[in-house]
C-alpha cells in the first residue's frame, strides 16, 4: 500500500527533509506539505511538485504527519491538529527537547509518536537523525521512520533519556563546525592570505580530517599525533588551544546546548 507522509511546518529542516525524500525515490504524489505562508506553500509546490495543504488536511489525508515547527510553536499545532489525527497515525517529532509524552498527552489515546533529532547536512545526505520511540510506537513504526530519515544519510536509535544530549552533540553539532571554519579563515587573513583561499584551505582541511575520522577507523588522538611533528607547528598551535581552554568550552558548550533542549520539554521555551 502506498503511504502517504505529509511534513507540517516546512521551514529548514523540512524542506531539507522533503528534498532528500525526493532524491530518495519518494513520489511528490505521495507527499503533503503544509506551511504558515501561501507564498511558501506556492514555493514548495513549485520547487518540489508536492501538494501543500491546510494542517487539518494533512491529519485526515497522510498515513505519517512529520512535525517540523519550532518547539515553541508545537503547542500552536498540536491544538490544531489534535481533533483531525485518528490514532492509527504515526506522528514524528522533529522538534528540539520537546518529549513524546507531550504528544501523547495531546492526541488521541495510544497515538504512535517518535522523536528524531536530525541535521541540516540532510541538505546533502549527511544527516544524522537520531531516534527514540513514544510509548505507543511499534517496531514497524521505527522502521517507517528509518526508512524515511535513511534516505537523508544515517539513522541512530537511542532512549529518548539520551535525546537532549544528542541534541546537543549532532542536532546542534553542524554549527559548531562552521564557527571553527569561521574562525580559522579569520585566522588565515590574519596570516595573510585572500579570505577565499583562506577558506579553501580550513574548508578542504575539515574535509580531509572528516573522511578520515569515518574511515580510517583510527582513534582521534591517533590522528591528531600524527600531524603533531616534535617541536614542529602543529604543538604550537594545540599548546595555544589548550592555554586558551577550547577542550573545558566545548564541553561546557555541549553542556549548555544540552540544558536548552531540557528547557524546551514545555513546547513554550
Ligand atoms: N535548524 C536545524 O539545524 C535543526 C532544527 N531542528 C528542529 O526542527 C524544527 C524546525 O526548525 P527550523 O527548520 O530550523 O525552523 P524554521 O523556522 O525554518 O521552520 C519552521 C517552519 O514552521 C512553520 N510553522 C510554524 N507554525 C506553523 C503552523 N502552525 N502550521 C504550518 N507551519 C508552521 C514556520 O512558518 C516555519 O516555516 C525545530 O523544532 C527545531 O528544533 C532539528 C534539528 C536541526
Ligand atoms: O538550535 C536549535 O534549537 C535547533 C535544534 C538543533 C539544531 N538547531
């Protein structure tokens, strides 16, 4: 049978998810989008061929609803929504802290809900979308979701005891990757060179040390150990880092990204 999926609230994540789902081999036919804005619902239809609808619409018509509005609209939605979901279907979250038990709380008794915390690198392939099954959710259900986030890169299944945390770690994880290149070109101009080729290198960097973290197999200190040369460059810049305390911010960072997501359980954050 043919199931129908509609993503409501089709901001970035969204429309992230909606084009990977496409390029996944999704059939726009089978695809519901809802949006806030006529011109962005037009703009969807345009881009990807998919039908927009009203919230309602989506309840009534999708076998999966794919919640992606900011937790602080979540409330907002679910009132909407809440008279039009029948129990049969499957509603995932992809909002930030907020809990299945929320949903639960909020839809029809034994409504299947599961929590995933997915990333913007779904744009190309890349994501991680971790994953945590409500009460009521089935294997089935977890597969469906597998199935659909799989298309957009790697899928992790966690308690959702864990779910703020990987929030912290790979929900949030892209942005700090783009602040280091931010701050590395900077440090390239400082040195000299054009922004773009400053850019360039850090970009290119990244890259190369990425593909080797996934596929060398190779513990991180060992990578690093070997770049770091006695009394070479390299020591002298990870001896700033250290001086500078970068290893205590990052966890404290992590730590702060993981309290917020705790803080927006209420959906009013
Ligand atoms: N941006 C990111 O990197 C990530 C975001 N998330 C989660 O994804 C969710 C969305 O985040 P973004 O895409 O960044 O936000 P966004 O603001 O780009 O998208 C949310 C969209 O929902 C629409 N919307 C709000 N209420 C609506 C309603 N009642 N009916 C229809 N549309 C409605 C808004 O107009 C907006 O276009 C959040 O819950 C966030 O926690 C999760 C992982 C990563
Ligand atoms: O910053 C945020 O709240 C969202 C959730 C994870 C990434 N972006």
């Amino acid at each position: 049978m043919t199931q129908t999926v509609a993503v409501l609230g089709t901001g970035k994540i969204g429309e992230a998810l909606l084009s990977g789902m496409i390029r996944a081999g999704w059939r726009p036919a089978d695809l519901l989008v809802t949006a806030r804005r006529p011109e962005r619902a037009e703009e969807l239809r345009t881009r990807y061929g998919v039908e927009p609808v009203t919230n309602a619409e989506a309840a009534k018509r999708a076998d999966t609803l794919i919640l992606t509005v900011k937790p602080q609209d979540m409330g907002k939605l679910l009132d909407e929504l809440a008279p039009h979901v029948p129990a049969e279907r499957l509603v995932i979250s992809g909002a930030a802290g907020i809990p299945t038990a929320y949903f639960e709380d909020r839809l029809a008794p034994n409504t299947p809900v599961v929590r995933v915390m997915t990333n913007t690198p779904a744009l190309v392939d890349e994501a991680m979308s971790v994953i945590s099954a409500g009460t009521h959710a089935t294997a089935e259900h977890l597969l469906h979701t597998e199935e659909i986030f799989g298309g957009v890169g790697k899928t992790l299944r966690v308690p959702e005891s864990q779910q703020d945390a990987a929030t912290a770690l790979s929900g949030s994880g892209p942005a700090y990757f783009y602040y280091l290149v931010e701050a590395m070109t900077d440090a390239g101009i400082l040195l000299g060179l054009p922004r773009a080729q400053a850019h360039d290198l850090i970009v290119q960097a990244a890259i190369g040390a990425a593909v080797m973290l996934r596929d060398s197999g190779e513990h991180p200190v060992k990578l690093r150990e070997a770049v770091t040369s006695p009394a070479g460059t390299t020591i002298n810049a990870i001896r700033e880092l250290e001086n500078h305390g970068v290893r205590a911010a990052l966890i404290a960072a992590l730590e702060a990204a993981r309290d917020r997501s705790r803080e927006l359980a209420s959906g009013n954050g």
